[in-house]
C-alpha cells in the first residue's frame, strides 16, 4: 500500500505527553521531522475541563490529534478505583473528541487497549469480537470508557464524516512506564521486584497469580511507529489490532526479567492474587496486511527499560 507522507509541518497535538505512550509519540514523530508539535503539561491544560479544552484547541487549531491521555493502572488499581477509571477517562476522551471535530481537525487517532475485548474472547482476537461477550471485571470500568471512546469517533465518523481512527493497542512498556507497585501493569512492576530482590539480595521474588495467563508485549516505540504509519496509511472508523503478535507466559515473562536483571534466586507463585483474563493476545492480520510489523525483540526492548529503570527511578 502506497504511504501518503503527512507534511512534516502539520501541527500534531499529542494528548497525554508525558505519559508512557505520549512521550514515545512525541520521541518518534520528532525522530521522523516533525517539530510542530504544542504540549501542556497538567497545570497548563486539564483535560477534564471542558471549556479548557476548547479553548485550546481554538486558539491552537491542530490539524492532527492523538488520543494519549488516559488514566491507568494494573489489575490492583483497576479493581480499586471503578469510579476514577471510568469517570476521568469518559471526560478527557469526550472532552478532546468533541472539541477536536468542533476546530475542524483533519485527523484524529483514538487509542483504546486490547482490554476492550471479552474475557474469553476467541485468540489471537481478531477486531470483530468486540462486544461479543462479558468482559474481564477486574478492568471493566477502563474497558467500558475505551469502549465509549471507540464508539464516539465511530459515531462522528458515520454523522459527520470526520476521519476518527481507533487503534486497539496490546500490552506496552518501555521508557517512562510506571513502576510503582500499587498501580503498575505486569511487566514493569516484575521488573522493579526483580530489580529489587536482586540489590536486597533477597532469595525469592514473589509473583501474583499462577503464572499460566499469556500476555502480548510490545514496546512502546514500536507503537508509536505504527501510529505514524496508521495516520499515514489508514483511514476507516473500523477499529485496528496494535500488537507484535507473538504472546508469552506470565512465568517465562518473569524468567526472563529475572534474566536481564540478573536476580538468580527463586519465582514464588501467589495463588490468593487474581490471574485476570487467562489469555490475550492480538491478532494483527489487519495491520500486517497493510504492511506494518513490530522490529523491536521482547528481551532488546526488557533490557532497554531496565537499563531506563536505572538510570531514571531506580536512584
């Protein structure tokens, strides 16, 4: 399929750069020419005021939008804060989808999560098992919000022919990913466990569930490719799989955290912690018949963030 190359002046408003997909935004479109790119941090612009935001985007008038900005967590945080996840995330995607079709933007990219997917939904998931089953609980207020965030730019799409793309990312980490225990998703959290059973010299590191659920892992950087590739490329409301589309275990991931991190002691299995969905992995069939494929190897992109962990929270 024949790329049509965005003019490297376009103004791109990146919601949510600051945060683990945001930031790689940012980095990438930077790496690729583009430099028009507005930012305001929190106390500059909250994305949960209204008026704020159409305010900004009429004085800014961004020719492209990209739907970052969202709050999230893990299994613990998800389950813990139904209200938060699905209230904050319902106002800022409403907020900016509305106020991006009101300034005439010519293109907006929402980012959902594989999450929006049932619990047991067929594997690799393919796009159409949205909405054909129950959805996990224990991150059912964050997937009901993407869920809504999807079906808005599909409404605008279908009303007023605005082109509103939605990409269902699977599982990311990478540089500026959260490490907090309380609130981090698997990967980062196992890596700071690993990271610090290994300083303490402790003999074991202690992991929720049973280790047997299977889960997707792609770099942020290799998201934030296929993102230019999908605004380049890719123009129908339909929703798109983002992923690498190779899956792993939750104890293979951890062997090899352990591995990078160099912590040889023991995995010890906390059976009274919930697994969540048994598996999820994507299936990319779409995206790779468009011709985009993730480049950045499962164990390159771990040492990578490890090597970001030290440097950036570990001290």
């Amino acid at each position: 399929m024949a790329t049509i190359m965005m003019d490297r002046s376009e103004k791109i408003f990146v919601a949510g750069h600051h945060g683990l997909v945001g930031s790689a935004l940012i980095r990438h479109l930077e790496s690729e020419g583009f430099h028009n790119l507005p930012r305001r941090d929190r106390s500059q612009l909250d994305l949960a005021d209204e008026r704020a935001v159409q305010s900004f985007f009429a004085v800014e008038k961004p020719s492209i939008v990209i739907v970052a900005a969202a709050k999230v967590g893990g299994i613990k945080a998800n389950n813990d804060f139904p209200v938060e996840f699905l209230f904050d995330n319902l106002r800022m995607q409403n907020n900016i989808i509305r106020a991006a079709h009101e300034a005439a933007v010519r293109k907006l990219l929402f980012l959902g999560s594989s999450c929006i997917y049932p619990k047991f939904a067929p594997q690799p998931i393919p796009e159409t098992a949205l909405l054909s089953g129950p959805l996990e609980p224990t991150n059912e207020a964050y997937a009901i919000a993407k869920i809504a965030g999807i079906k808005l730019c599909h409404a605008y799409a279908r009303e007023y022919g605005a082109n509103f793309i939605s990409a269902m990312p699977t599982n990311l980490f990478g540089p500026n990913d959260n490490f907090d225990l309380d609130t981090s998703h698997a990967l980062p959290a196992l890596l700071r466990k690993a990271h610090e059973a290994k300083t303490s010299g402790a003999r074991e590191v202690v992991v929720w569930g049973s280790g047997r659920p299977r889960r997707e892992f792609l770099h942020v950087d290799d998201l934030a490719s296929a993102c230019l590739f999908l605004l380049e490329n890719y123009d129908s409301p339909e929703i798109i799989n983002v992923g690498c589309g190779e899956d792993i275990s939750i104890r293979e991931l951890a062997e090899l955290i352990c591995d990078v991190v160099g912590f040889t002691g023991e995995l010890a299995w906390d059976g009274t912690k919930p697994d969540g969905t048994p598996r999820k992995l994507l299936d990319v069939t779409k995206l790779h018949n468009l011709g985009w494929h993730a480049t950045i190897p499962l164990r390159d992109g771990i040492a990578q963030t490890y090597d970001w962990f030290l440097k950036n929270v570990a001290h």
